[in-house]
C-alpha cells in the first residue's frame, strides 16, 4: 500500500514493498521526470516476474503512475506528440510487466478553457485506448487538486471524460484524499466523508472506483494546491483515514501512500503500520 521508488531497476520495488510489508504496489514503469527513457528488455521483464514471485505472500496487488509530463490536454503540438508516445509506452510496459493498471492525471488546458481541455483528453485517451486494443491494462484517471488549469478536481470533470471517450468501460477511476480535499470536498467530517462518496456515486459510479492514493494535506480545504502530508499530520485528520479502512464499500479497493518517506531500507513500514492499526479504529 505505497508508492515504491524503482531506483536501481523496476524489480526492485518488490523488495522495498515485501521490507515496507505492503499489501499492494504503486511503481513507475519508467522515468517519470524525463521524456527518454531505457528499453523494457526481456531481461528487466523476467527480473520483475522473479521479484514478483519472491514477494507474493506479502504483496498482492499492484499497479503503476504515469509520468507528470504527460498532458493530453495541451494544444501544442510537441508537448501532444511526447505525451501520447510517453503514455503509449506506459501502457505497453504495463502491458508487458502484467500491471493491470496505469493510473495517471487527466491533464491541463493551459488557459484554453476546461470544457476544450476535456474535450482534448477524451480524444487523446480514445486514440490511446485504440492503439492498445486487446490490452489488460486498464488506463485510470485520478482526480486532482486543480492547480494551475488541472483538469479532474470536479467529480464531472471525470464523467465527461469517462461520457466522451470512445471505450468507458475500459477506463477507471481513482481517488486521491488530498486533492479531493484540497479541491474543496471536506472528507474530514463523517458528514463530508458520506456527501463525498454519495456524489462520487451519483456522478462518476463507485463501479468505477478502481483505487485510492491514501494521503493528507498539507494545504487547507479548497486551497487547490498539491501538498501531501503524512497520514494524521495534516489537515484531514487521522479520522478521514479510519473510515477509509473500516468502510465496507472500499474493502476490496486497493490504496497506496504517497506521503513523504522516511529515510533509509524501510521507508513505509511506520506509515503502513499506523494506516493497518486503524482498521480496527472506526471513527
């Protein structure tokens, strides 16, 4: 249930996940600060399905993030071009190491206006979904705080993405706690919390709901900027987190920490055993 750094390789982050005693898996499938990135070779491909194997008791579930240059949402033509190669070659490393998830940001529209940038992503995504018929991998929009001119803080930024692309059924959702609350939705009140998920349902579909990314903030409610905090270190609140892990709805949704880590081999560990310890602290 954290992020897990691939430096020194991508098999690696099954070492660190089994160390940390996660659950489930977040990785990048590459670089994600650089448009160049080294082949998938074979031999990195049977490093990871060895890895992946020695980890299993512990690690269940996994799934990766997409690079943040990606940007469907962009009218320039070059930034369009590496955003669709670099996600294109995501999809196909996903593919490849058997990740049956790429979940990555919508996009910005760069001041042209949300409506135009929607429309942009739908497209993008649709020849995405096109060029990869056949594929597992499932590609998953997170929501985002809306910084900048961030597409996805608003719940039907979402839906009319998932209402315009060409293949919906192939596409899922997933969650962010601190840039749902920095969006401006309170999910740290038992009252915000039900209003939260009771709109999530009636505009997105829980059906949708693929996976969270288990964060605080530290960035108050509606500030629209992306600041993550440890968990009962920011401004959600530990009871946000306790609900999360004691709601029925979400038992079997994965959830993966991006909060900041410690130093040294297990950077997780005290964080995964504070976010397990409140499965049996209901709010």
């Amino acid at each position: 249930m954290a992020h897990e750094s691939i430096a020194g390789g991508v098999h690696k982050a099954w070492t660190r996940a089994f160390d940390d005693h996660c659950e489930a898996l977040q990785v990048f499938v590459r670089t994600s600060r650089a448009w160049a990135a080294p082949p998938l070779t074979d031999e990195i491909v049977a490093k990871w399905e060895e890895s992946r194997h020695a980890a299993r008791r512990k690690v269940k579930a996994v799934v990766a993030h997409g690079s943040y240059l990606v940007n469907l949402g962009t009218a320039d033509e070059e930034l369009r071009k590496k955003s669709m190669t670099t996600m294109l070659e995501e999809l196909e490393r996903c593919e490849r190491l058997q990740i049956p998830s790429l979940i990555f940001h919508p996009g910005s529209h760069l001041g042209d206006g949300e409506d135009v940038g929607i429309k942009r992503i739908a497209e993008r995504l649709s020849q995405c979904l096109e060029a990869t018929d056949g594929y597992q991998v499932q590609p998953t929009l997170e929501n985002t705080a809306g910084q900048g001119t961030n597409i996805g803080y608003r719940f039907d930024h979402l839906r009319q993405i998932l209402d315009q692309v060409s293949e919906p059924e192939r596409v899922g959702v997933c969650f962010d706690t601190q840039h749902a609350f920095a969006s401006g939705i309170d999910i740290s009140t038992e009252s915000g919390w039900e209003a939260c998920w009771q709109e999530f349902d009636e505009v997105v579909g829980l059906d949708k709901l693929t996976s969270f990314h288990v964060n605080d903030s530290d960035k108050p409610l509606g500030s629209r900027v992306d600041r993550h905090a440890n968990i009962g270190k920011g401004l959600i609140g530990t009871d946000a987190f306790a609900r999360l892990m004691t709601d029925p709805r979400f038992a079997d949704v994965p959830g993966f920490l991006e909060t900041p880590a410690e130093r040294g081999k297990k950077p997780y560990s005290k964080e995964i055993r504070r976010m397990k310890r409140l499965r049996v602290k209901p709010s």
